[in-house]
C-alpha cells in the first residue's frame, strides 16, 4: 500500500471583510497567506509541522477547501 503525500492544501475563512484563503505547500514548506500576498516559511508560523498548523487552522474555523497530491 502507498502512502499518498500532499502537495498543496487550501483552507478558507468566510469574514465580513473578505475571505481569508491560506495555502500550505507541502513541496517547499511554504504558507501564503492571500490578505498580505505574502509567502513564508512554515517555521515562520510558530508551528514545526504542518499538521499542528492544520489543528490550528481548523481551531479558527478555516475549512479546507482544496486538495492537491503528489503522483
């Protein structure tokens, strides 16, 4: 049985002010962030993995929205 790895993850929050999309790329450990057109480093979140960055996200009411694999 293979394991399938992510490649990228999209979760999005619905606010008064617009949506807030955050995409986690699994291939260079990278987050953006669509409000500030920014992409930085998972490290620079505060979280070592992205699985805590996911808890966290879904603590905030971000849904995942968006799922891409590597083949």
């Amino acid at each position: 049985m293979r394991m399938t790895k992510w490649k990228m993850r999209t979760f999005r929050r619905k606010r008064k002010t617009g949506d807030s999309t955050i995409i986690l790329n699994y291939v260079t450990g990278t987050v953006k962030f669509n409000e500030i057109s920014s992409e930085v480093p998972l490290m620079a979140t505060g979280y070592h993995t992205f699985q805590k960055y996911v808890e966290y996200l879904e603590s905030q009411e971000y849904e995942e929205v968006e799922q891409c694999f590597q083949h």
